[in-house]
C-alpha cells in the first residue's frame, strides 16, 4: 500500500538523503528541532517497512537510520565510532558463505576494527 508524502515524511527523507550517512533519532531531531521526535521515530519505522529506509544496529545504544540508496555494508571503527561504507560482489559473498540449501534475500555485512584516525 503506498503511503501519503506528508510535508514531515518529506522532510525527514530529504535530510537523510543530505547525510549520506546513518544518523539516530536524536541527530535527526537535532537537524530538525521544529518536528516531534516521536513524528520523526513512527515515520522513520514506516520508511523502513516500506524499504526506503535502512535500519542499523551497528553496536551503539541508539538505532541508526540511513537513505537506503545502493546496497553497501559497513565498517565500524570501536575506538572513534566511525563508520565506512563499503561495497561488496554480492555474487562472490553468497558463494563465500557456501550457504547451499538456503536463497538469501539480502546479506548485510558488519565489519568491527580500528580505522586509522
């Protein structure tokens, strides 16, 4: 079923798109002052079932969300929370993963490190 485009709905999708990036609800709010932050989380969830936005639980305590534009995975440095985002043969992943009974319908890959910062 589509969903009607609100102004807010709008709005929230241009700023992440902008980011190019994961942001938490919090930061979004913050770019966003003048929106309840609870308009904000019940339409980023709604993004998410309908597959326009990524949800990411990438270690830290809040959720982070993310334009889902291309497939890409991510690198997670665990001395400055920085994150890199990265792409992947999907094709030789599911064939390193020698999963031979199972159909995958999406991978997505979370690589925790140190980056050179």
């Amino acid at each position: 079923m589509a969903r009607r485009n609100s102004q807010k709905r709008e709005k929230i999708l241009e700023t992440l798109k902008r980011c190019h990036g994961a942001l938490s609800v919090a930061s979004l709010h913050k770019k966003m002052p003048e929106m309840d932050i609870t308009t904000i989380y019940r339409n980023l969830e709604l993004f998410v079932e309908d597959g326009v936005v990524k949800k990411l639980n990438l270690g830290s305590e809040e959720a982070l969300y993310e334009y889902a534009e291309e497939i890409h995975h991510h690198a997670v440095c665990t001395d400055c929370d920085r994150i890199i985002h990265f792409t992947a043969p999907e094709g030789e992943i599911k064939e390193l993963l020698g999963l031979k009974d199972f159909n995958a319908d999406s991978i997505e890959i979370t690589v925790r490190g140190t980056c050179k910062h």
